[in-house]
C-alpha cells in the first residue's frame, strides 16, 4: 500500500503486528516511524517499548523474543529490523518464521526497514508481508502531494506563497523530474531556508532563485534526457544551464558517454539472449534506469556506434587539443541530434 493509505488506515485502527517500509522518500519513512514512536509508545518508556535491531547482527529468534515481551506501561511496542536486504542475507528465514511474522498481532508493531531504495520484490519476505497489505511505499510524490506537501510546510513555519510562485520553485527544484535525484530532505532544505530569509509572510520569487538547491545530478540527467529524445534545442540549454554553473566539461562528458556505453550495451547484451537481472548485474545499473533505457528507440544499433565513435572522438578532442571545450560538446550535441 502506499504511505498515505498506511496513515489513513491508522487514523481509525491502530497499527498491528509486521510491516515492511521501503520506497525513495527516506525522509517520509523516518517521519512515520517518528509519529508512530510518538503516539504510542508512553513518553518516558522508550528504552523498554522502542527496540532497534540490525538486520545483518540479528537472528531470527532475536526478532521473536523482542516481540514477545509485553509493552511496559505503555499500549504498544515498536520492532524495528534495520537493512532488512542484510538480514535475509544473514539469516535461513524458515516457513515456521513467516507464518509467525504474518499472524502477529496484538501490541507489537514490527518493522522490516529497507534502507537502499531499491528492495528486490521477489523476496519471499516481500510477498509475504504484501499478501497480507502489509507492504508499505514512500514513494517519490506526485505534483498534488507535493504541492500539498509545500504549502502545508509553509503553513507550519507561518508563511505564505503564491499558486505561480509554488509551480516556479517545484519547477526549480526538478523534484518531479523521474531521473532527478532530488528527494523531501532537499525540498525542506529549501524551505527552510526560504523562511528563514523572509521578510514577511510571503515567499516571493527572489527569495526563491537565493535558497533553492540545485543539484548537479538534476541539470545533467535533463541534459540526457533531451539528447535521447534528439531535442536538440533542448538539450543546447540544459548544457549552457550546466557550463554556467561551471561545471566540468569533462565530468558533462563522462555522463553522457556512460549513457550511451550503457544504452548500446543493452541492445546488444538483450540480442545474446541475457536476462533483465544478468544485464543490470553486468553494467552495475538499478532497475529503474535499465527500464528507461531499455524503453528508448530514438537511435538505432548502427547510430549508437556511430555515436560511441564521436564520443571517443571528442574525449580525446577535449583532452589534447586547443579548441574551446565548450565547443567541442555543443558540436558534439548537435551531431548526436541530428
């Protein structure tokens, strides 16, 4: 389920027996275990009714005897099982074991935490816990949620900001942006930022331009995105956003090589007959970009090696020669587009 239903259920029936929490927004997830600490653990008894356990340390019978004892002076106790991907790596995880995670009910609240962002939902653990709408995401929010997300923010440290202002700094921030990296701990960076440097209730737009972030891997992953579309236009401002902030040339150059290596890898690995997880396994890449990837068709097998030609051609150029690095990329820009 995802994060909200989570909290919409709890607001009329109180959290029971196993959960596992994964999802991008870290910063969401650690807020529902904080809120879940708050409201049902008895202030003062935390040491006793809120245990942390690592998952690679931790064994089975640690996780069933925690769970077993009864709260103390309190209505409920919290379980948490941290890298849950390094428990189930430490652990021979038993049928008798997952039936008794799926029947667990009462006064506990146990936890399985994935801390990497990219939990493998073949594990039987998963399929389990989601069987039983025990599975929940934090997944990376949609414009609505994240619009709510600001202005409820904002709200809290008494300011205000415009519906045009909202969409210039969303835009900004490249939050929505799939390939950016940009999460809810940068967005409240920002704000609090901006609110610190307010004069008055109003977020206005130079306020805005003066505490927004913006992160390199945001501006260049747009950069890659334009040049698989073959936007050229496009893709010569995301460039020129990019020299402006000065970045390295060469760095801008690194990326886009690595796109292309990997977007021809795949073509011709998924040819020889490679499964999905063999080639991800083989580039060292994470589904989600093998997905993209795997989903462009703008370019042909024969134009990516003509492409992985030029790129060669113009790292070497970058590197030995005399011309204006600028030039070198903004002509290579227009070659792959063309």
């Amino acid at each position: 389920m995802k994060y909200l239903e989570f909290m919409n259920d709890i607001k009329t029936k109180a959290p029971e027996g196993a959960y596992i929490f994964y999802g991008y927004e870290i910063y969401l997830l650690e807020n529902t275990i904080e809120y879940l600490r708050k409201e049902y653990i008895a202030k003062g008894t935390e040491d006793f009714n809120y245990i942390s356990l690592q998952g690679k340390l931790s064994s089975t019978k640690d996780i069933v005897n925690a769970c077993e004892t009864m709260p103390f002076m309190s209505e409920k106790k919290i379980v948490i099982v941290e890298n849950v991907d390094e428990f189930i790596a430490a652990n021979d995880l038993t049928e008798s074991f997952y039936e008794y995670i799926v029947n667990l009910k009462g006064e506990t609240i146990l936890i399985f935490k994935d801390n990497t962002d990219d939990l493998n939902k073949n594990l039987t653990l998963y399929r389990r816990l989601k069987k039983i709408n025990k599975n929940v995401e934090f997944a990376k929010l949609n414009n609505i949620e994240l619009r709510n997300f600001i202005n409820k923010y904002f709200n809290k440290l008494n300011k205000k900001i415009t519906a045009n202002d909202l969409l210039y700094y969303i835009n900004k921030s490249s939050y929505l942006n799939r390939n950016a990296k940009s999460d809810l701990f940068q967005i409240k960076n920002d704000l609090d930022k901006m609110a610190a440097f307010a004069t008055g209730e109003i977020i206005d737009r130079e306020n805005i331009d003066k505490n927004t972030e913006i992160k390199y891997e945001n501006n260049i992953f747009k950069l890659i995105d334009s040049l698989s579309s073959k936007n050229i236009k496009l893709a010569i401002y995301n460039f020129d956003e990019l020299y402006r902030v000065k970045e390295s040339p060469i760095k801008i150059m690194y990326m886009i090589v690595r796109h292309f290596r990997n977007l021809y890898h795949i073509r011709i690995l998924s040819s020889k007959g490679y499964t999905d997880l063999d080639i991800m396994k083989k580039l060292g890449i994470k589904n989600f970009e093998y997905r993209k990837l795997k989903s462009i068709r703008t370019y042909s097998d024969c134009e990516l090696v003509d492409i992985l030609k030029l790129l060669n051609e113009t790292d070497i150029a970058l590197k030995t020669s005399s011309i204006d690095e600028r030039l070198l990329i903004e002509r290579l820009i227009v070659r792959i587009c063309a």
